[in-house]
C-alpha cells in the first residue's frame, strides 16, 4: 500500500461506522465495472426457482446446525 493510500487508511478509520460502511460500497462498486449488467436478474430468477423447489417439495430443508454440522464434517476430510 503507498503511503498516500496508507494516509488516507489511517484517516478514514476514524469516521463512525455508517460512513466507512457507505464508502466500503462504494469502494466495492467501483471494482465491480466489468460485471454483467444481468446477473441480478438471474440471481433474482434462480432464488424463484429454489423457492419455488422448497415450496412444491422437490427439495428438503435441513436447520443450520445440520448444515453446519455437515459442512465441518465434509472439511475434515
């Protein structure tokens, strides 16, 4: 990190904790320039879809503490 940037760090650590939040958005969105533009309707169409699968009772839900039981399970392998 330059100097300037490590400057700016420093100064902008001391804001309160909605403004660092608001620009840590703004940083991220900035990164994001070359992202496709329909990403968020299809994100919108494949949650439709999970739902809907849980609804209709195509799938099955498990509570956190299964899944993550699973999950620590599966990571020790």
């Amino acid at each position: 990190m330059t100097q300037v940037a490590q400057t700016i760090l420093e100064t902008l650590l001391r804001l309160s904790d909605a403004d660092r939040e608001e620009l840590a958005v703004r940083l991220v969105e900035s990164l994001d320039s070359d992202t496709d533009g329909n990403a968020d309707a299809e994100w919108e169409e494949e949650v439709r879809a999970r739902v809907e699968d849980v609804r209709s009772g195509r799938v099955r839900t498990v509570s956190w503490s299964a899944a993550r039981e699973q999950i620590m399970d599966d990571g020790d392998g």
